[in-house]
C-alpha cells in the first residue's frame, strides 16, 4: 500500500501553486476504444456502480471495450453523453443496437444475453430453490445500500472513518465535494439545453440532487446510512459462519454469484473510505474478513479493481488543476 508521505508531496505542490483541487484523469483498465462493435461500457473507473459492472463483466469473462466518461468535470452532462444517458449516470453500455444504463439493468442484461458454457452463469440457477432465495435477498439487501451517501457522507463527516486510501486523498474529497454541491444547479442549467424530453428527466434529477446533498451534510443521516450498512454486513457475517464447513464456498454457494459481485464493491468501497476499521478488521467480523482476503485474491477483483501502482502512474500521467 503507498504510503502517506508520497502523496502529502503531491499536496504539497498543489498548495505551494495555489491550485484549488485537481481531478484525476485515468486511464481504463481495459482498453478504451469507441467502436460500435460488441459491448461498449461507458463508465468512470472510480465510479461505485461502474466497478460493480465491471467485476460482473470480468467474472463473466466477456471481451468489452470501455469510454472512459469523466464525471469529475461533467462530461456526464454533454449532449453527446446525454443521448446515452438522459440522466446523465454512469455506467452504461451499448450492446449491438440497445443501450442500456443503470448497473442492475445491465447485469441483468448479461446475465440473460450471455450466459453458457464460455461465460458463467452469475446466478446461480442450478443450486435449488432455498440458494436462489437466499441470494437474491442477499444481492437485494446489498445492492439497496446507499453507496453514494456513504462515499461522499464520509467526505464530510471525517471524524467517523480512519484512514481514506487511494483514490479518496485530500484533493480528490475536497472537489468530490464541490462538485456535490454545485451538482443541483449544474444539471438545472443543462436542462435548460436540452430537448424536452430530457429537460424533464434532468430537473427531476436536480430534486434527487437536491435532496441528497443535506442529506450529506446532516451528520446523522450518515450514521443512520452506517447504521443499515452494520445490519447488513452482521447478516452477511452469519450466512459466512454456516458456510465454515465448506470453506471454499462463496457467500451463498460453491459460485461466485450477483451476490457476491454487490458484496465485493461494497467491501471494497468501504476498504478504500476507510471503514474496515468500523466493520470488519480487528476481530470484528473474521469471516467477513476472510471472505475479502479471498475474494482479492481472484483474476477478476485484480482486472476490475484499480491497483495502487495504477492510481500512483495515474496521479504522475493524469493529474489535471482546476479552480474551483
């Protein structure tokens, strides 16, 4: 893991030129390319719900090209984006003629379109009936978390979390923030250029916007968002303990499922806000714990998953200063 003292050399020179923040501009893991052929994923790689479509595109081991869309400055908001997405949210993806956003929709998508001896089925259809409920309760309850309240909350309430890992150093929760903030008017002024259609969907947008911005700020709508995260992962603990006489199983079965796609992005996220400290490290939840040791070390974690020598190349490549 990179230190501190490495990056606190990247604020330093940020601070000495008096630049406000500065946005990252990554790269992809997987190649970008426009080509209308085949799956095209539109997403940001740091991005919670693009990651949770990635891993379900790696787990399924599916040929993908991705277009990389840099939400950190709005590109989400360009009419050329918009005609993807009228909501203006990654990710999305053009599969042959159909376009299809929302990261449950599109897993869904896969899962229907290409599942077979080459592309492994993620729900796991052939263990019975008790397993498939399990896990689509399971997958639900994990999918359902407020993922965007929990990321941008623990910007503004640092007290609750410890240490905030790559890609979440300083710089980066200070414009996350920003642009939090400035999010409602931004998509109320692009509304009002674009076609109707899209205008009502993005006002409608703002509202949401709106609303969750004091819900960010309000301290304890963040703990209430931990809270459900607590109960949630409690239940996780349990259903990993009845499996410790099959320790190769995975959350709810022998398969890596859609359950366990949702679990690992939201470890993860957590992992890199600095909540593992809250939820699972030091004798909280050892199964838990061990379940992400495993599950880090699978092919498909490590292609979906922005290494730490991927965010440093990132910084050195990609670093861009804007004012605020």
């Amino acid at each position: 893991v990179a230190k501190w003292s490495v990056f606190d050399g990247v604020n330093c020179v940020l601070n000495s030129q008096d630049f406000g923040i500065f946005e990252l501009r990554l790269v992809s893991v997987m190649s970008e390319n426009n080509t209308e052929e085949g799956i095209l994923l539109y997403l940001h790689n740091y991005s919670f719900y693009s990651q949770k479509v990635l891993l379900a595109l790696n787990e399924k081991k599916l040929t993908f090209k991705t277009k990389f869309v840099n939400i950190a400055n709005g590109e989400q908001y360009q009419q050329w984006y918009l005609e993807v997405n009228p909501r203006g949210e990654v990710p999305a993806i053009k599969d042959g003629n159909k376009t299809i956003p929302d990261s449950m929709k599109i897993i869904n998508h896969l899962e229907e379109n290409y599942s077979d001896e080459n592309h492994p089925r993620l729900v796991p259809t052939d263990q019975g009936a008790a397993v498939i409920e399990k896990h689509n309760h399971l997958h639900v309850i994990i999918h359902d978390l407020p993922a965007d309240v929990i990321t941008i909350g623990s910007f503004y309430h640092t007290d609750v979390v410890g240490w905030q890992k790559l890609p979440f150093i300083y710089p980066v929760r200070r414009h996350m923030k920003s642009i939090t903030e400035k999010g409602p008017e931004k998509v109320k002024a692009t509304a009002e250029k674009s076609s109707e259609a899209i205008k009502q969907v993005l006002l409608k947008k703002a509202e949401e916007l709106e609303t969750m911005v004091k819900t960010l700020r309000t301290r304890e709508s963040f703990l209430q968002a931990l809270e459900r995260v607590d109960e949630v992962l409690s239940e996780v603990e349990e259903q990993l303990k009845g499996n410790k006489d099959n320790p190769e199983d995975w959350l709810v079965c022998n398969k890596f499922t859609l359950a366990d796609v949702s679990l690992t992005t939201l470890l993860e996220r957590l992992n890199v806000l600095g909540l593992e400290g809250r939820f699972w490290t030091g004798g909280k939840r050892p199964h838990l714990q061990n379940y992400f040791d495993r599950v880090r070390r699978r092919e498909a974690y490590k292609k979906s998953t922005p290494s730490a020598m991927f965010h440093v190349k990132s910084l050195i490549k990609g670093i861009t200063y804007m004012s605020l």
